[in-house]
C-alpha cells in the first residue's frame, strides 16, 4: 500500500505469512459493515430512501454461479474415439478438425465465429465469460453442450488446452504485419484471420516490443462453464445497516486465506508481486469470485513500467444513472518490503484484507436497485508506483469520460498498530 512512512510500521516479508496478520477479524468484519452502509448510502444517494434489493450470492459460495462476458478493448495498438452423435456432427460438418474429449478437463476450449453482435452469440449459448471480438470468439463449454451443438450442425473448433488456462492470449496483427511477426513471441495454439490464440511461457508476459508495433494483446477471460441465472425477486428493506448484518465472517476469514496461498511455489506463503505468476491467478481468482456474484466481469490490461502486461480487475452492480457510478477499489497486488526476492509475499494484510472486504461488499451489494452503479475494481502493481490506478483512471477518465460521484478505496484493514489509523487523500 502507497502511503505516508508510519514509524510504528515495522513489517517484514515472513511476518506478512503469520496467521496473526489477519486474525483480528472483528475489526475487518466492523470495517466491512460500516463500508457496506457508506456504499449503500452513497449508491442510493439522491434517490428514495428505500432501497429495493434481490437476494444476494450464498455466503459461502465456491465456485462461480453466473459468468460474465469480456468484450475486449485493444489496450496497445491424433482422433479418439467418438460416441454415436459426436461422430454424426462430424459426418454432417465435414471441413470440422475432429475433437478429442481429452481436451476438454475439466472444459472445453472453444472457438466459433459469429455475425452481428459477439456479446449476443455468447448469450444465446449461455455462456457469461469469453473473448469475442471481430467475428471471431473463443470461450469455454462442457463436453456435453459442445457435442450438442455439433449435433446440432453448427460449425465450431475444439481448441486442445496444451498449457495453463493462466498463460491464453489473444494477439491481433494490424494489416500491415505479417505472420512472420510472431515467430519465437510465444506458442500459437490457434488462429482465425489476424487474430492469434497464444501461450506465453511468461507470467505476466512482457509484450512492449509488441506494443510498439500496433500488435493487441488481450488476456483470455477464465473459462468458467455456462450455468443457471438464478431467480432474482426483489425485496424492499428501509434501512441502510441491514446489508452489513449479512456480512460473513466465514466469507471473509476464506477469501484472505485463499489470498496470501496463491502462487505458493515455495512453502506456505505464496506471493501475489506483479511480476509473478500468482499475480495472474490471483487477478483469475477475483475474475472467478466476482462472477460467481452474478457480476458483469472484465479484465482491463495495460502496460507496466518495465513492460509487462498486467491486468486490473472490474465489476459492475448495474444502477439506474449510468452517467453518475461510484468507485469501490483495492489493490490486490503485494510486496515483500525487506528482500529482492518476491518471495515471501502473501500480503495478508496489505492488502488481502482489504480485498476480502471489497468482495464480500460486492457480495452484499449485488442486486439491490440502487441510483449510482457500482464499478468493483481490483487494481494491480500499486505497490510499485500505483501503475494500475493510473491506467484505469486514464482509460475510465481520458478515454471513456466516465464521471465518477464518488470514491472509497480499501486498503490494510485490521493491521496491529498501537492506534487507530484512518488516510484520508483527495
């Protein structure tokens, strides 16, 4: 967390790895309430005091219920066997590369071209995450609905997942590039046009050699697996304290626990440092839980100092001015502050709690008819120079003109100081 030196501010990188970091859950879980009304508060402000709200995601919910589409934004410029209908789809697609089932554990990478809108197409499969852009969209289905639609007749590629998830790009070459361009850049599993399905064997990938040539890298959204809309029946409550008594101590305990593990590739501690492969998954892990929220989810990347393509994290609660949002923010990267190495850096406190909290208010907050929409973001590398608050204000302000009401950002809750501690900036 960037902030003015605190002299009773003595942490080091193994302390940041202790249980008693994140212990004092009374004070995240008050916290938690008291940020969830000045929300609550703020997002109904200028409207009627009553605020109507569907019912929010299950407390303790472990694997994503709704996904999410990503409609991306140029941020630089052998055959197995086949069961009787698979093998039918195929007689009547003949020009169809034949599937192996292998390819799909535990999801299948597809890709499919598309008229009209991409956003409509992925909707009309039910499916909430995926990559869709210039006719071309890649995103992930079961075994089942991908041998349905061949059964079907429609025409699409089961591309075989040879790496991890974590490491799928998409590269798109301006018209004056050639092929050629991309040899030794990074491993192309698939292409359509002048669009490249890629895994780079680095996490983050450094891709400004890339930029400076107009080439678009966009990271592939989570394949996360069509599922249910659940019913979203209204109720009515009068008073702004009533979200925080939903708050989940469980929830919030879980989420800094799954936090300070992630990237665990030396012992316990894991580390979420921007030039590390956990920051990936931890910016996977919030993509994933937000989703499962029934959030609309997208990635916003950008380029790192030294640059790396990282990614900040955004989720919108829908409102009814679109004109007016309100801004919830937290940084999810961390750092370890006494050594070179990025190791230990579970960043516990700085700034798990924080995060935690951010998504257990997305939580809460999600379904509520409320005036101001809510933008959740999850910013990046702001141990470093606040990289990721200054590409999202630059491309939120500057690039989109949106005009935010107003702004709460989480940061390091619950932290064993001899006096409570409150940064105000303006």
């Amino acid at each position: 967390m960037n902030r003015p030196p605190d002299p009773h501010r003595r942490v080091s990188a193994r302390s940041r790895s202790e249980s008693t970091y994140w212990q004092p859950l009374l004070i995240v879980m008050s916290a938690s309430a008291l940020l969830l009304v000045a929300a609550a508060w703020v997002v109904a402000s200028a409207g009627d005091a009553t605020i109507a709200r569907a019912p929010s995601a299950p407390a303790e919910t472990t694997e994503p219920v709704i996904g999410a589409l990503h409609t991306p934004t140029p941020e630089l410029p052998p055959t197995s066997a086949l069961d009787d209908s698979a093998r039918s789809a195929e007689a009547a697609n003949p020009g169809l590369v034949s599937w192996d089932k292998t390819d799909c554990e535990p999801i299948c990478l597809v890709r499919a071209t598309y008229s009209g809108s991409g956003v409509d197409f992925l909707e009309e499969l039910g499916v909430r995450s995926g990559y869709v852009h210039d006719g071309v969209a890649w995103f992930g289905l079961p075994e089942a609905q991908v041998t349905e639609l061949l059964s079907s007749g429609m025409s699409i590629h089961v591309v075989p997942i040879v790496a991890s998830p974590l490491s799928l790009y998409v590269v798109r070459l301006p018209e004056w590039e050639h092929d050629l361009t991309l040899n030794g850049v990074a491993e192309i599993l698939d292409k359509s046009g002048r669009q490249y399905l890629m895994s780079f064997g680095e996490e983050p990938p450094y891709v400004r050699h890339l930029a400076e040539r107009s080439i678009a890298v966009e990271k592939l959204p989570p394949l996360i697996p069509p599922l249910e809309r659940r019913n979203s029946e209204s109720i009515r409550i009068d008073d702004p304290w009533s979200p925080a008594a939903e708050v989940s101590k469980n929830q919030i305990e879980q989420r800094i626990s799954d936090l300070q593990s992630i990237g665990a590739e030396r012992g316990q501690a894991g580390s979420r440092e921007y030039t590390t492969a956990g920051n990936v998954a931890a910016a996977d892990y919030l993509f994933r839980r937000l989703v499962g929220f029934g959030l609309r989810v997208w990635y916003e990347g950008f380029l790192s100092d030294d640059g790396r393509l990282l990614l900040n994290v955004v989720a919108e609660i829908p409102g009814a001015d679109q004109n007016t949002p309100v801004l919830l923010s937290a940084h999810f990267d961390s750092r370890a502050e006494d050594t070179d190495e990025p190791f230990p850096a579970p960043g516990a406190l700085d700034n798990g709690s924080g995060v935690a909290v951010l998504l257990e208010i997305a939580r809460v907050l999600n379904g509520y008819e409320i005036k101001h929409p809510v933008h959740v973001v999850f910013l990046n590398a702001e141990e470093y120079g606040l990289q990721g608050a200054t590409a999202f204000g630059a491309r939120a302000v500057i690039d989109e003109g949106r005009r935010y009401l107003a702004g709460i950002n989480i940061d390091s809750i619950g932290a064993a100081l001899p006096q409570n501690q409150i940064y105000l900036n303006y």
